[in-house]
C-alpha cells in the first residue's frame, strides 16, 4: 500500500497542471460558446415548427451534452498528446477538471443537482480517460 502512495504522488508531481488546467477552461469555454452556437438557431426553427419549446430545449440539450463529450475528449486527447508520461492520467485530469467546472457552475445558477447532470459529469470524465488512452495508443514515435 505504501509503495502505490509513493508511486501515486510521484505521478502526481509530473502533471503538466499548466497544460491540463488551461485545456480545461479552453474545452469549457469553447463548449459554451459552440452550445449556443448550436442551440440558439436550433431553438428559432423548433419554436417556428410544430414542437413545443420543452422539446425543443430537450433536444437541444442532447446536442450540446454529445458536443462538450466529443470537445471534452478531444481537448484530453491533445494534451495527453503533448507530454512525454502520464497521457491516461493527463486525459483523466482534462476530463475531471471539465466535469467539476461544469458542476460547480451548473449548481451555482440552477441551485440544484440533477440524476441527469451527474451522469453527464461522469461521461465527461470518461471522455478525457479515453482521450488519453486513445494518444497512448496512437503515441508519435
């Protein structure tokens, strides 16, 4: 047991905290800014058509949950890419960075934490894990 602690806090001290935290924020900000992109001309043609607006914010919603997924692991992907050790824990932080970001805020302005919200969290995680694991496979030699 103490030798998987000593060899935790050895891996801990060789993130690149500078690249996985910036890529964080990048991903977050940049999943905000395409969700709108996305959801506000998807709302304009919903709101004309036939389907009421709690459909069409569902809809919506599910667009913008697959795209911060699809950014969230792309984002760890090119971090883990860059650094020389650790592209599955690299992955791993990008994605649980986003994930605790959007948590915080998401409770922050809607005051509550749903079932939904948390399963999202938890593939945003999963997302930056497979990033990671995805650029140690396909390392450049």
């Amino acid at each position: 047991m103490r030798k998987q602690v000593v060899n935790t806090k050895a891996q801990l001290s060789q993130v690149r905290w500078d690249l996985v935290v910036k890529m964080a924020v990048l991903v977050y900000v940049l999943t905000l800014l395409l969700g709108l992109a996305v959801s506000v001309p998807l709302l304009v043609v919903f709101h004309g058509s036939q389907l009421d607006a709690q459909r069409a914010v569902g809809v919506s919603s599910l667009l913008v949950a697959v795209l911060v997924i699809g950014v969230t692991g792309g984002g760890a992907f090119r971090v883990a890419r860059t650094v020389k050790r650790g592209a599955r824990l690299h992955g791993l932080l990008v994605g649980l960075i986003v994930a605790l970001l959007s948590c915080l805020l998401d409770v922050l302005f809607s005051r509550e934490l749903r079932l939904v919200g948390l399963v999202l969290y938890a593939l945003m995680v999963l997302a930056g894990w497979l990033g990671g694991v995805l650029s140690a496979h396909w390392r450049r030699p």
